[in-house]
C-alpha cells in the first residue's frame, strides 16, 4: 500500500511534463483505480510500452472523452 507521502509526490511528478508515466503514476493522473485504469485502458486500445509505461498524451486523449484508438484505426481501413 502506498503511503499518503507517496502519493502527493507521484501525484507532482504524473502532473510534471513527463511523457511517459508509470501505471501507478497513471492511476493518480486519471484519478481511476488500478482495475478501473486497466478496463478503460483496453477499451481505448492504450497499452504499455515495452519499458512498462503508458504514453501521457494517449491518457489525456482517454480523459477527454475522444474517440478510441481502435475506433480510429478501424475507420482508416473501412
């Protein structure tokens, strides 16, 4: 579990101008749980890269309520 302390400085640095955030900065970022982040994660087709990190500007695309990654793609090939 993690502590109070912890939290608050994930929370600064999820905020910070990083590209790439961690899966549990990510879940402080979209203010979503583990399992929740995970479930909307797959539904936009938003995936780990092979470091473990998930792109920031594809969570800001989630949070704002934008069409899918994999609606987009489906309408190219259509």
């Amino acid at each position: 579990m993690m502590r109070k302390s912890e939290i608050a400085v994930m929370k600064a640095v999820a905020i910070c101008h990083k590209p790439f955030l961690k899966p549990e900065e990510a879940m402080i970022y979209c203010n979503l749980g583990r399992t929740q982040l995970t479930k909307k994660c797959e539904e936009f087709g938003i995936y780990k890269n092979n470091s473990g990190y998930l792109k920031r500007q594809e969570l800001d695309q989630m949070m704002a309520g934008e069409e899918s990654l994999l609606a987009k793609a489906l309408e190219k090939i259509k």
